[in-house]
C-alpha cells in the first residue's frame, strides 16, 4: 500500500517514529497532565498521553472513565497492565477496587512513573520492571492488559531509544510473544486484552494469532480522529485472545 494513501500513511512506521520524537523533543511536553479528573506525573522518556487519545481510550474501554464499562471488562480481582507508561489505567484500576494491581514495562523510567503516580494518587500498585512476563514470576491474574505499540516496523529496526518502545514493534515480535503468553499467565475464569487500532496491521495481527493457535474477538471499537493535523481517521479496537 503507497505512502500516498490513506491506510499507507496511517500505518507508515516512520511517521510513528516521528510522532515519538516530537513527542520527546516538544518544548510543551509537560511535567504533569490531567486525565480522568486527576492530575498525573509525566517522566521524561515515558509515553505522553497527552499527544495521542490512546490512553484514555484505553480508560473508555476498561470502564474506567465515562459510562461505557463493557462487560466482563468491569470484572473484579487482579489486574496486570502490560506496558503502564505512566501508570493511569492501573492506578485507576487500583482505586475502582481492583487487587492486587501489577504494572510492568520495559521501560525503567515507566516504571518509575507509575510509582510516583500511585504513590501520588494513594494507590496500591506493583510497579516491575519487566519484558512483557518476564519479571512476573509465576503468577496468574484475572485481566490482563497492553495497550501495545500496534504500529509494525521492519523485523530488524533497532530502537533508537526507550520511548520508541511506546511506538513501534519490529516485526510484530513482542505482539507475538503476549498473544502467546498472555492467556498462559490467566487466573482461572480470566480475561486477556489488547488494545489495537488501525495504525497497526489489524490482518496480519489475526494472522499471526491463528499461527499461534489464538483466536481474536473484538469486543469494543471506537473511531477517533487523531494525528498532527487531526486528520487521521484511527479505528481503536479492544481485542479478546483466546
Ligand atoms: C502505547 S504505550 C501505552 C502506555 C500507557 N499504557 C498509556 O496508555 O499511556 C505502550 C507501552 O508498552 C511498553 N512496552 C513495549 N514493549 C514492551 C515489552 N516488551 N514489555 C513491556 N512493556 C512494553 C512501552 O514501553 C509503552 O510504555
């Protein structure tokens, strides 16, 4: 698919590698954001959500802002964010009553942050610094969570720097490995999640979940017009893998 059209340029990984540098270099990038009513702690090198809606379209979708709480999604029990960021969904989830609450990144000053905000906030969360499962232990939880980096780059590009981690995944690599793992770390009754949008290459997701024996029902979407120039049309999926 050309640069020139719609679906090319929506899923050009150059452009997301872009957004992740402006996002790093703004003179605007803040220190603190508001989300969800709350005032929040942004450490340098972590994913600003305050330049893509993706974060509080992730809230949206595990009902924890607004109304829309979708079934199952508002079950109780322990919850683990995978890729936290700065740690809004976990905190929130933490403070809707959610426990325990594990947050995990591969990005050590995520992780950082998300302490700082649940100790900011009076939550109790777990921060680890962790790819994917791996610093996780043995345990099981009943939702599972990543609202990924959907936007697939060349099986050998090289990350220039943490924050890219929030952007892009070389050949979809690390979306592999959770759509494997991720229904293996359940609690019994649980429910792994992925957040997904159309920036990302949504048949070749399917594609490598059926190759890994995984099916994929898609349980929420909204539409969200986003962008530099707030002209691209980006479709956020809510992903079940079973
Ligand atoms: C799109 S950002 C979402 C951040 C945050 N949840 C939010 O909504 O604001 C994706 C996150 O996944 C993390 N990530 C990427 N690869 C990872 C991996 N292999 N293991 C853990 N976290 C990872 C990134 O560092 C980043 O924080």
């Amino acid at each position: 698919m050309s640069e020139s059209d719609g679906q090319g340029r929506l899923q050009s990984f150059e452009r997301s590698l872009e957004r992740s540098r402006r996002s790093l270099r703004r003179s605007d990038r803040p220190k603190e954001f508001a989300l969800a009513g709350r005032d929040w702690d942004l450490v340098d090198e972590v994913f600003a959500p305050v330049y893509s809606p993706s974060t509080e379209v992730a809230l949206e979708f595990l009902g924890l802002v607004g109304n829309t709480g979708n079934a199952g999604r508002d079950q109780g029990g322990s919850f683990l964010e995978i890729g936290c960021g700065a740690g809004v969904a976990a905190v929130l989830a933490a403070l809707a009553g959610r426990s325990p609450v594990v947050a995990a990144d591969i990005n050590p000053r995520a992780v950082e942050n998300t302490t700082i905000n649940a100790d900011r906030h009076g939550a109790r969360v777990r921060a680890v610094h962790s790819d994917l499962f791996s610093g996780l232990g043995d345990e099981r939880f009943d939702t599972i969570f990543w609202s990924s980096n959907y936007v697939r780059a060349p099986q050998d590009y090289l990350y220039r720097s943490l924050h890219e981690y929030a952007y892009v995944d070389p050949g979809y690599r690390t979306h592999r490995r959770y759509l494997l793992q991720a229904p293996e770390r359940l609690a019994p009754g649980g429910v792994a999640l992925l957040h997904f949008s159309s920036r990302g290459d949504v048949a070749e997701l399917h594609r490598l979940a059926g190759a890994c024996g995984r099916e994929l029902r898609t349980v929420r979407s909204m539409t969200v017009l986003e962008g530099e120039y707030g002209n691209d049309l980006v479709e956020h999926l809510l992903l079940e893998i079973h």
